[in-house]
C-alpha cells in the first residue's frame, strides 16, 4: 500500500482523529527529506513497535541560519517517496512552507543553556527554530512516540528537555548514528561533497575516535582529549574544525574532568559544506569505557 501525502495540517489532524477513535498509536519521524539509510533506520523502528507511521518532509526555513544552506539544500520529494512506500509508512507530511508560517511566527520556543555550545555558538537560530517546529509538527501529528537521530545529539538532548519541560505528551526514542563502511555518519548533506571531498570527510570521525582512543588510553583531561582529537584534522585548505568538545550529556555543558558519561561531538566544514558528528563513551566506575553510541 502505498503512503498516503498530505500537504494540508487540516488533512493530517483528521487522519490522526481517525487513528485516535480507532484506539491506535502513532509513531512520527520529522524529517527536511533527502532520505538516506539514516532516516529509514528510524521510520524502521517506528514500525517495528507496531505504529502507524507518519513522516514529516519538510525543509524547515526557521531553522537555517545561512541562506545559502537553505537554498542548497538537497530536495529529492520523489525518492523520498518511494522509500516511504517500501518502508511502510502510511502519511507523509509534506506541507509547503506557507502552510507551516503563513505568517511570521510571533511566538518561537527556546530551549536555554542546551543550546550555548557545540552548533549553538556557531548557529544563531538554529535550535529555536528546531524547537519552535517540532513544537508544531507535535501539535499537527499529536504523536504517541517520536524518533530522532543521535547523529544530532544537540537536537535529541534539546527535544528531549522541551518534552519534559513543557509536558508535551510523546514519548522520544533515540536512534544510533547510521554510517557508511568506512564510519562517516550518513548526512542529506553528504551529497553535496565532490568525490575528493567525501575523502577528506572521514577526518571528523577518525578525530572522535581518537579523543575515544585517548579516553580508552586514561586520559581524563577534557582539554587534553580536544588537543588530541583536534591534531588528527589534517592540515588541509578544505578542511576547517568548527568545533570538537567534549561535554556532559544531559544538558551539553563542557566538562573538565572526564568522570561518567561524556559526549564528544564535532562539526567539521568540507569546502563549503558543513557536517557535524558525536560519540557518547561511557566511563565505568572500574575505569573501563564503553562507546555507548556512535
Ligand atoms: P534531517 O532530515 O537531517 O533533519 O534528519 C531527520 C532525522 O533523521 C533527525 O532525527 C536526524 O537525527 C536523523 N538522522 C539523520 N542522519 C542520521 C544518521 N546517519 N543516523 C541516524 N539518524 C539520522
């Protein structure tokens, strides 16, 4: 059977209505498109508790803080489509942006100190506007459970404390980072790297590996471990580190000591596209460490 797409909030809520009279749940992956083994992972284990699917394509404006990135955003609704269908989902979301901001937004949600860090320093915007239309598509979907990628650890930490904060009544599951065979972290944006860019990429992964190294290795200097991932980024006119902390998991603050559980999350430019990437690595009380994600 194949997905039903909507393109009006007013279709989605009574579908949803329909599903809510029959007693049934509702599982919801949001997503801008460009659909990769990444997003299909999460519209998987939506199925696979036995939800009726519905997927969200929708290239959010709020939330891009580059016009740029905006315009160049990949846009593939067709095959997007299709793997929609081979995977089972029933509603596809994809409304114009008209429909999401027919005017603009007055009222936008913020998630404080999440966002002071990592992509926050770098991305002025970028998570109200994630905020503000997760906010929305929650209304418009009204989701019993919601799925989202570790990939974009910042994002997950930050739904996750507006969900609790606010009360929003849906349940977050958190997906691990599908990557490629050589460990680059699948990305809509990695279409955008040319054959010698995509080379160059991995070095962002082999970086947070080595901060891992060091860890596994007794390291428990937070600045130490950045040193050490940091010299992995070979010196390269293509290739600029915006960022590689290392910072605690609930609310992303950086850490000096590495003690428990620490995110190591980075965001490399490839020429002019920008990728980020993260690995949670848990410390044992007996010192031993396990890469719980990743
Ligand atoms: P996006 O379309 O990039 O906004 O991503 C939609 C959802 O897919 C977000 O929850 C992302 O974290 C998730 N996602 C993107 N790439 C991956 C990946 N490589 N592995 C797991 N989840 C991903």
């Amino acid at each position: 059977m194949s997905a039903e797409v909507a393109e009006t909030i007013a279709r989605v809520r009574a579908w949803r209505d329909d599903r809510r009279r029959a007693g049934q749940r509702v599982g919801f992956v949001p997503t801008m498109g460009a659909l990769h083994e990444g997003h299909a992972r999460l519209i998987e284990r939506a199925g696979q508790h036995g939800d009726h699917v519905v997927v969200s394509i929708f290239v959010n404006p709020l939330q891009f803080d580059r016009k740029d990135d905006l315009e160049r955003y990949p846009r593939t609704l067709d095959a997007d489509l299709r793997i929609c269908n081979n995977l089972g989902v029933e509603l596809v979301f994809a409304p114009a942006s008209g429909e999401m901001y027919p005017v603009e937004p007055l009222c936008t949600v913020t998630v404080k100190r999440i966002t002071d860090r990592l992509c926050g320093q770098f991305r002025p915007g970028h998570f109200d506007g994630v905020a503000t239309v997760v906010t929305k598509l929650f209304d418009i979907v009204q989701p019993d459970l919601a799925y989202f990628g570790e990939k974009d650890a910042q994002q997950l930490a930050v739904v996750r404390r507006m969900v609790a904060d606010l009360n929003l009544p849906v349940e977050i599951v958190g997906v691990p980072t599908v990557r490629e065979d050589d460990g680059l972290a699948r990305s809509s944006r990695n279409a955008r790297l040319s054959t010698e860019e995509r080379s160059k990429a991995i070095a962002l992964y082999q970086a947070l590996r080595e901060a891992e190294r060091a860890i596994a290795g007794g390291e428990r200097d937070a600045r130490a471990v950045e040193r050490r991932a940091e010299a992995v980024i070979p010196p390269d006119a293509a290739l600029r580190l915006e960022y590689l902390e290392v910072v605690d998991p609930l609310e992303l603050q950086r850490v000096d000591t590495i003690d428990g559980t620490v995110l190591v999350a980075g965001a490399l430019w490839v020429g002019r596209t920008r990728l980020i990437d993260n690995l949670s690595i848990r410390l044992k009380p007996d010192s031993a460490y396990e890469t719980i994600s990743g």
